[in-house]
C-alpha cells in the first residue's frame, strides 16, 4: 500500500507502533523503501526519489528499532542525511548467536531453519538440473519450495520494485522474531538481548564512521611519507631507484659479498647469523631488544617502518582513500567474525604511529581522546567475578596493585598477567604468572576453563552471548599426535584469550555507542574507534564538554554491561588538536 511518510506515520500508530518497537526497514534508491511490522506490511511510494525523507518522519515521530539486514542500509540512509537512533542489525545479530563472519540472508534464514549450511544455493545462473531439483516455479516468491532463500532475492533481487521492497521487508520482520525466539530460550536471554541492541548500534556507527571519515591533512601526510621513503616517484624506475638506496642503507653494514632480500624473513635470519646474532624469527619485537648489539639491526628497523610506509601507506593509499574534503575513509564494521572486535579497512586500525601527526582537527574543531585503561584485566576481573582482581582496579594502576600483591616489579607482573591472558606461560613472568594463580585463582581459573574448552574443541560464549566456534580436535595418520596437540594447545590459547578480549570489545561498544547517542546534541561524531581507544571530532567550544561526557559515558556503559559495581574502569582522557599530541 502506496502512502506518503505522515501517513505512514499515522497507519503505524493505528498499528501499535511506537518507540523501540521493531521495524523492518528495506531501501533501494531510485526505487523507493518498504516498511513491515510483526502483523502487517506496507511499501512507502517513492516521492521525489527520496525515500529517506519518509524514513526521517517515521524516525522523528515513532522512534522505532529499525530492523536492518545489514549496515549496508543504515549505509543508504546516512548518506541520504538520515541518522536514525537504533536498529536490530540482521547479520550483526547472526554473528553474535552462530560465531563466524558470513551473515548473509540465505545463510541466516537456511541457520535459523536449520537447513543444511552445504547446500546453500547460490547465484549461479541456473541450469536444467538446478531449476528441476529445486521445483523453482514461482520466481515472486523469494522462498524456494526446498525451504530457502531464492539466490537472486538474497542477493539484489529484492531492490528491483516496490512490490518486492514489501516482501522483503516482511521477510526481514520475520527474521527478526525468528531471532528473538532464539535469544529468548537461552539462560542468558537478558544480557545477550542487551549485547544485541548494542551491536546493532555499532553497526549503525560503523556506517557513520564509514561515511564521515578521518580528518587528514595531506600536505602533513606527503610530508612524512616523504622524509621515510622519499619524494614521489615520477616512474617506476624511480620507484625501484629508491627502493635499491633504501635497501643499500641496511646492507652496507653486511659482511662483505653478501646479498640479502630484505623482504625474506629466511633470508634476513641468515644475515642475522652471519654478524652473530641468531634468534628463532625476525619479529620487530625481538630485533628492537638487540638493537644496540650490531649497527645492522637498527638499520634494518629503520628500513622496516620505511618499507612498511611505501607499500601499505605510501603515496598510493593516501592517492585510493584520502577524499577531496580532507577525509580518510575506509569501510567499518562493527565485528571482526571471530571474538567480536570492530575492524576498518583503509588501513584505518593499523595506521603506523608517524601519520598519527597527519591526523589534525579541522579549523574551528578539536579532538577528544578517550583511551581505556588496562581494559582486558578488569575485563577479566569483571567477567570472572574475582573479587580479589576486583580490589587491584580500584588503582589508576593496575599492574602496579598487582606487583604489590605478587612482591615482583610491575614489568613482570604485567608480563605474567598478559600472559595469563594470552596463554603464554613460559619465559619472563612465568615465576609470577604461578604468583597469579595463588593470589587471583577465580580469575585464572575462569581463563583455564576457557582454554580446557578450546583444546577439546568446545565452541565457547562470550560474557555478552557471542559465540566462539572452535574446531573439534581429531587426530589421524596424517597429521600426528604431535601435530593435533600443538593445534589443540593453540586453540586453548586463542580460547583463554578470546573469552577475554571478546567480552572488552562489548564494553568497548557499549561505550561508543553511548558516547554516539549522548554527543550529538553538541555537534560532536565519532570518527575513529580504535581497539579500546575513541577520537571524536567537535567543535572547540565544546571540547571541555564532550571530554566530561566520554567519562561519565563509559560509566554508564560500565553500570550497563558489568554484573557488579565491584571493578572500575579507567580512560585517559584529552582535548587536543591532531592525534599524535595524545599521550601513550
């Protein structure tokens, strides 16, 4: 049923709609956007080629949750101008019950009729034997007679007319209770319907972050590529000249006749040996220890974080991704697909520290900072419910409370309580990590029943409710005892870890979604989350403001997400005009 956005408005209220209340939501630019709720469904006509208008009058009036099969909508929306405050994200929520990454409808609706995930049809074109095994005879009709998703609907096929916009709004309505059932009959059902509403609202973020951007000031950014790799280069043969001179700076410290690709890790092991240093592999960690035995070492640092520039963020990247206005843009989403951690391309979450000076607030702005402290043991301790753990965070210091109570100096009590984390149980710290398990044994022994479920292949929960698939461990001739318990061993550190970090990443998203909703009002956009760090963009007169809002925001994320009141959470906290002005 064709209607403008007020009388969408009215017929929803005449339905019950209101505040919070799911609504599916389906748009197609140029085509026009469907609507559907649990009882009924309608197609909001295209007026103007703008259907956003009638989403930004349902949005302004009802507020309803928008139920969303992707943050590709909220994507549409946002860049049409319309920002709505809430969503039920189909494949967010997907991710957070099943683990994994693929989230697409076929795959979701297959997963929640527990049809067999193997036969998923795809979009091939059809053939003579498709089209008979499936009895596919009603093309309008985006279910197959075999129960799943037609291919052509989950992938485009719904975007090509309004009549087909309402049907697959219906069917993300229907997906959405489907979901809900399945939360519902869970032990955890509350908090894994809270995590729900907060990924959803990442993912809303996500495509916010994706649209807005980094401020970046080119000049500054060719400044620095240039002083680590050199000018641009006119050619490639120019580009290959300056390669070779970065290349000679390492290896005129090398013994006399011998060459070396520096971009082998075998062939740089070799170098190394050959001037006396033998170490077990060429990780920067481990070289920057040795720096100062052999000139070699630093050179070869150094031409590291060069190299790294030129091929990943070099010219080239800042050429694909930094736009006209001024703004790094790279896509977000608001889960990684394994413990949950929002990711970004473009190189936005592993931007070396030099750009960071290139990063500057535009003219009349600042940028607020916000840096959770020592996140993942308080994490732990919340999680844990070690209470003992609980009484080390009341100190801005965590690992100083720690070494305290193990009697060790703070770099090996963080040594051994990283390492309690990681699964890394031997070399420095391991004394103290046993100091650990004596003095904080609820925490260490929620870590090693998490890494007990990853070697036997036991899928694992978040505290939030995400899932963690794990592989079952099978040992067989070809791969050896030796083989299936080192692949077990693993599994039980990235469990132990996991457990961990997946659970600081709903905290870190309960917190950056709350600072979304709470700094709006002062003009203020998240435009960077990174890890357990936050950099909003506002206006300077309201830079005090937003600082004071980020703190009182992860307090109410930490009253919202944490079991108890008994672990306090830490951010450091400033108001600066370019990033690198943060302090570590």
């Amino acid at each position: 049923m064709p209607m403008p956005g007020t009388d969408a408005v009215a017929w929803l209220r005449r339905m019950g709609i209101g505040r919070g209340d799911l609504l599916a939501l389906v748009v197609a630019p140029g085509v026009g956007a469907a609507m559907a709720t649990p009882a009924a469904q309608f197609c909001v006509a295209v007026e103007n080629d703008d259907p956003a208008r009638v989403v930004q009058c349902v949005e302004d009036q009802l507020r309803p949750r928008w139920v969303m099969w992707s943050n590709a909508t909220a994507g549409v929306l946002v860049d049409a101008g319309v920002r709505v405050a809430t969503s039920w994200d189909i494949a967010a929520v997907h991710r957070l019950l099943f683990g994994g990454w693929r989230a697409g409808p076929g795959r979701v609706w297959a997963q929640l009729h527990d049809l067999a995930l193997d036969t998923i049809p795809d979009a091939r074109p059809p053939d003579l034997f498709s089209h008979a095994a499936s009895g596919d005879s009603a093309p309008e009709d985006p279910i197959r007679p075999d129960g799943y998703l037609r291919p052509d609907w989950a992938s485009a096929g719904w975007s090509t007319t309004t009549e087909r916009l309402s049907v697959w709004a219906g069917l993300a309505a229907r997906v959405a209770e489907l979901q809900q059932q399945v939360i519902q009959t869970r032990p955890d059902a509350r908090r894994a319907a809270m995590t729900v509403r907060t990924e959803s609202a990442a993912e809303l973020l996500c495509a916010e972050l994706s649209a807005d951007g980094l401020p970046v000031d080119r000049t500054v950014a060719e400044g620095i590529i240039g002083a680590l790799v050199g000018h641009r280069p006119r050619s490639d043969a120019e580009a290959a000249e300056q390669r070779a001179r970065r290349d000679a700076e390492v290896m005129r410290h090398a013994p006399t006749g011998f060459s070396c690709d520096l971009r082998s890790p075998g062939q740089v092991k070799a170098l190394l040996e050959r001037i006396g240093v033998d170490v077990p592999d060429t990780r920067a960690s481990r070289l920057e220890a040795l720096r100062d035995t052999h000139p070699l070492i630093g050179a070869l640092l150094v031409w590291r974080k060069s190299e790294r520039v030129n091929t990943t963020y070099g010219y080239t990247w800042l050429d694909e991704n930094l736009a006209a206005d001024g703004r790094l843009r790279g896509a977000w989403s608001g889960s990684d697909g394994a413990a949950g951690r929002m990711t970004a391309s473009a190189g936005l979450h592993n931007m070396p520290a030099d750009m960071r000076d290139a990063v500057v607030a535009e003219p009349g702005h600042v940028f607020v900072r916000a840096d959770l402290g020592q996140i993942e043991p308080r994490v732990l301790a919340a999680v844990s419910g070690d209470s003992a753990l609980a009484r080390a965070t009341v100190d801005d210091d965590l690992y100083a409370s720690v070494a305290r109570q193990l009697g060790v100096d703070r770099s090996t009590a963080k040594v051994a309580v990283l390492g309690a984390m990681y699964g890394q149980t031997t070399g420095h710290g391991a004394r103290a990590l046993r100091g650990l398990e004596s003095a904080y044994p609820v925490a260490m022994a929620y870590l090693l029943e998490a890494d007990i479920a990853g070697q036997e292949g036991r899928s694992l929960r978040t505290y939030g409710g995400r899932h963690i698939s794990m592989q079952p461990m099978r040992s067989d001739d070809e791969t050896g005892d030796r083989e299936t318990r080192a692949r077990a061993a693993a599994q039980g550190r990235y469990g132990r870890n996991a457990v961990v970090q997946g659970a600081a990443a709903e905290l870190f998203k309960t917190w950056a979604v709350t600072v979304r909703a709470r700094a709006s009002v002062l003009a203020a956009r998240i435009v960077l989350c990174l890890h357990d760090e936050l950099l909003v963009h506002v206006p300077i007169e309201s830079g005090d403001r937003v600082a004071e809002l980020l703190e009182a925001g992860l307090q109410e994320a930490a009253h919202r997400w944490a079991p108890d009141t008994s672990v306090r959470f830490v951010a450091d906290i400033s108001v600066i005009p370019r990033w690198s002005d943060a302090k570590d």
